[in-house]
C-alpha cells in the first residue's frame, strides 16, 4: 500500500496552526497578566496593609481584569 505524498504536509500544517493558536493565546495571556501587574505597582502602597498585600485592597485593582481574590 502506498501512502499519500501529501498527507504529510497536511499534517504538518495542522500541527503548525495549533502551535501558532496556541503561542498567540499564550501571548495574550501574558499580555493581560502583565498589564494587571503594572496596575498594581502603579496602586502601590493603597493595596498593602501592614507592608503585606490585602487581598481586599487589590480587588479593585484586579476586577479591571477580571480577576478576584476572595477575603475572609
């Protein structure tokens, strides 16, 4: 039985455009991670309690990226 030439290269092309989906997804993830930690040392000692980050003090800072820490 021979095998289809092409199927290779279909593969391949495949695998290549899950990688790029994945790599742009990851981009965008880190994108958004680091623009929440660049408001949060812009925040700077109003989201600190005791020299300690509070969970409290952050979550106005973390909702506009859609992150929340639960409190006590």
């Amino acid at each position: 039985m021979l095998a289809d030439p092409g199927g290779g290269v279909k593969r391949r092309r495949r695998f290549q455009k899950r990688q790029e989906i994945h790599f742009a997804a990851d981009a965008f993830l880190w994108r958004g991670w680091e623009c929440y930690l660049e408001d949060l040392f812009e925040a700077g000692p109003t989201v600190l309690t005791d020299g300690a980050l509070d969970p409290a003090e952050i979550n106005p800072v973390a909702a506009r990226h859609d992150i929340h820490y639960q409190t006590a």
